[in-house]
C-alpha cells in the first residue's frame, strides 16, 4: 500500500509525457545537465584559486587559516 510499484512510475511516465511532450522534457534535461556541469566546473575553479592564493600566502609568509588534520599520538610513559 504505502510503495508504488513498477506499473505506477510507468504510467505517472506516460501521463507526463503526455502533458509537457517529449521535446520539453529533452530541453529541462540538457538544461538540468547544463546546469550541474557548469557547477562541477565552477567548483573546480574554485579550489584551484584557493590552492593558488593558499601558495601564494605560503611563499611571503601570511599566516594560512585553517584546521590541521594530523592525528598527534599519544606517548605510554
């Protein structure tokens, strides 16, 4: 009762097919790929600015924020 079934996703499928027609779905789904692609590639750009201005803050000796990552052991005296 509560999960629908393969029958039920294939004719909520027909029935929007039907409604917006398969020419204005093919278009929402190249601008939906569009979309994710050019926020992959903004990301991307992203990091590399930040490791550029990360070098650039190491090479004249600005103090870098940020959180270490390195576990430190403990010594058993």
């Amino acid at each position: 009762m509560g999960s629908f079934s393969i029958w039920h996703w294939l004719i909520v499928l027909v029935i929007v097919m039907l409604v917006f027609g398969t020419k204005k779905l093919r278009n929402v789904g190249q601008d939906l790929g569009g979309a994710v692609k050019g926020f992959k590639e903004g990301m991307k750009e992203a990091d590399a600015s930040a490791d550029a201005s990360d070098k650039q803050k190491i090479a004249t000796g600005q103090t870098i924020e940020g959180e270490a990552r390195e576990k430190v052991e403990k010594s058993s005296s």
